[in-house]
C-alpha cells in the first residue's frame, strides 16, 4: 500500500491535513472516508490499522484531522460537533474532485455519530459503518459532566479525556443538543454496519442497540467482543478493517482482476509498489509476497514457498494416483515441508564452502495400511514428477520481449 498526504480546505477556509491509504495497484475499487473520535486524531494507530487493512483489499481510505486536531488549522475550542459534520462533507467534496467521490463512510466513537448525521448530505455513499459511536451526540456531555459547571459560567473550560486536555466551549455543549438522531438515523437509506463492544466502558453497548432499533434495513450489528473502546490491541483493529472489508463487497463494485496478457501457462507480474506479484497459472490467480521485515507486506506465500508447495502438492497427488490403482485403503495424505540454505563442503573445491538447497520433507499417511505399503508409498514419493525435475539439472532460458508485447 501507499499513503498520499493531502490537505485540503474547510467550509471555514481552514486547511484540513489527511492522508490518504491507497492499495498497492493504486487502483481501488472503492473509496472510503473515516472519521476519527473527537479526542483523537488521523494518526491513532486503531486507525491506521484499520485504513491500511482495508487498503490492502482494495479500498482507498482517507483519514483526515478535524478543525483544530491533530495537523489540521483552526482552533478546536472554537469548533463544535457541527463543525466535524461540516469537515465530513468537505472531506467528501475533496475526494470527488481529487479522486472519486466516496462510497463509504467509517466512523469512530463521535465520528461515527458525525458520519450518521452527515449522511443526508454524502450523496454518494452506499454503505456506513460506526464503531463504538454513541446513538446522540449529546452522550459526550457524560464525559465532560465535570466541566460543565465552568463552562455555563465562563464560556469555556479545560477538560481530561483520555488523559489528554481538551478546551471545550459552551457552543460546542449547546451543538450535542441540537441534532436529532432519531430523525437522521432513521432516514440513512444506506446499508449499516454496527460495530460495538460489549466491554466498552466509554461508550456502552446500549447506544449500538438504540442504533440498530432506529435504523431502517439493510442493516447488520457485529459485537467486537473483547475489545476496548480504542480498539488498542493491534489484532482487534486488523479484524475490525477486515471485518469492514468483507462487509462492504456487497455494497458496491468490484471489477474483475485485470488479466495478465501472458503467453506462457504461467505468469508473473510486479508493478512499481511493494513486492506483491501477480501470478497467473493457466486460470488461476494468487499473490506472492515477501515478509513486511523484508519490505513485503505478506499477501502471499514467498517465491520459495511456492517452489516448496509445488514438491508437496505433487508429492500428495502422486501417492493418490498410485494408491487408488492399486486400490489400498489410502484415506489422506499430510506432506510437511521446509526449506533452507546451509554451508556444506563445496565437492569440487573442499576449501570453499557453498550454499546448497535442503528441502525436508515428512510424509503422514491415513489409512488401514500395512507396513509394507506404507513403505512401498514412501519410495514412489520419490518417483513424483517435481521431485524428478528439482534433483535433476535444469537450464532457464531467458531473453527480453518487445515493449508491445509486455504491456499488461
């Protein structure tokens, strides 16, 4: 994947700072906006997590900083839940003109209630999804019921949440009590995706309830059992991207993956992103990829891998075609693989150690076998084709084709 920094402006003027998560083709097949809670910024790392594993499948998503957050201009006691609402459509007008208008809204905690209110005015969106969101925005006033007090004789006050100091003004507390989220919600006439966990202490399950009540179909609730309100653990918020993901796909378009133009059986194709290869065998697609420590991002087995899968597939295939004509109760076989290189004693110059291949391979067979069979099988595993061909020489033949016949 690749991340674009982008800014752009508000309905105030000010600059908004965001970021936007591409897939690694930098072909999405949908575009999706996220709105982050209101003590948060872009670069939460439940946030991150969640925008780059959507990318991964294929969704853009862009991530941005509210008026006064985060690396975003304005100043946030001067904002209010209004304004947030306002960014969302300002967001949405940036990615039409830039890119795509968004298909997708995903809101987090506030965000998501920002998201709900928003909708009327996202007129490209299909699908909406909140996490830990409350049902009305005015659910915030719990959490600064301290400061309010000050706020009602000051005009402003300094108030904790999540152990970051936040100036809230007494517009921003008049703003919660100004919408109504029975009206918007029921109205949506977008699919809905509710995401809540039943152990959120900041915001409680009851509000995923009250939205999926209000809401009209299509409509889904996942509970995120387990999680916390942040979605801290960096499994939860892989889960929840690929949760949202899979979701989505039947909410809007997804092409057919472009075929690779190949002349041969087998085909492999990189772009100028990352390591994630294409490959095409016969009519079969799969990705290869190479671990994130080694700059890949792990969608796919390694090249090694394959070569080693292809021992063990072959291996399998040829001790079933051998069992069923000779009709011995074979019912399954397990073939466990591993490979890698080790210094051993260059033949031709025993002062010089060479890097040779070592491939283990163990065999487990299911069956009513004899001893003598299960003996018999293990010396026709050797006699497999891909066995055949890795012990024996084998030349590559490589030459350049012309620029017109490598396109695609």
């Amino acid at each position: 994947m690749k991340t674009i920094r982008v800014t752009f402006p508000n309905a105030s003027g000010h600059m908004l700072s965001g970021r936007l998560e591409m897939p690694v083709d930098g072909k999405p097949h949908a575009y999706a906006l996220f709105a982050h809670c209101f003590t948060c910024t872009k670069n939460l790392t439940a946030i991150s997590n969640i925008a780059r594993t959507m990318s991964l499948m294929g969704i853009a998503v862009l991530r941005f900083d509210f008026t006064g957050l985060g690396d975003s201009e304005g100043e946030f006691d001067e904002s209010g839940f209004s304004s947030n609402v306002s960014d969302l459509v300002s967001a949405c007008k940036f990615l039409e003109k830039e890119y795509s208008a968004p298909d997708i809204a995903v809101g987090h905690s506030l965000g998501g209630t920002a998201v709900l209110m928003a909708a009327k005015s996202l007129h490209s969106l299909k699908a909406i999804v909140t996490i830990g969101s409350p049902f009305d925005p005015a659910h915030v006033k719990h959490l600064i019921q301290p400061a309010l007090s000050s706020v009602e004789a000051e005009g402003t006050a300094m108030v904790n949440i999540g152990g970051k100091p936040f100036p809230i003004s007494r517009e921003f507390v008049e703003e919660l009590d100004a919408y109504d989220p029975e009206a918007s919600i029921a109205q949506l006439d977008k699919a809905l995706l509710i995401l809540h966990s039943p152990q959120d202490r900041v915001v409680s399950i009851d509000n995923a309830a009250a939205i999926y009540k209000t809401a009209r179909h299509p409509k889904s609730f996942v509970s995120l059992d387990g999680t916390d309100h942040l979605l801290s653990d960096k499994k939860d918020s892989q889960y929840t991207g690929e949760l949202i993901a899979s979701w989505v796909k039947r909410y809007i378009t997804i092409p057919a993956p472009e075929p690779i133009n190949a002349i041969k059986r087998v085909a492999a194709r990189i772009g100028p992103d990352a390591l994630t290869t294409e490959i095409q065998a016969g009519r079969h697609s799969l990705l290869s990829d190479e671990p994130e420590e080694v700059g890949g991002l792990e969608l796919g087995p390694t090249p090694y891998d394959l070569v080693v899968a292809g021992l063990g597939a072959c291996t399998a295939m040829t001790l079933r075609l051998y069992a069923d004509r000779k009709k011995w109760p074979l019912t399954n076989v397990l073939v466990h693989l591993s490979h890698k290189k080790i210094h051993e004693v260059d033949s031709e110059n025993p002062d010089k150690k060479a890097l040779l291949d070592h491939i283990w391979r163990e065999i487990e067979l299911e069956g009513d076998l004899t001893d003598e069979q299960r003996e018999r099988l293990l010396e026709i595993a050797e006699k497999c084709p891909v066995h055949k061909t890795l012990h024996q020489r084998v030349e590559i033949v490589s030459k350049l084709l012309p620029p017109s016949q490598n396109e695609g």
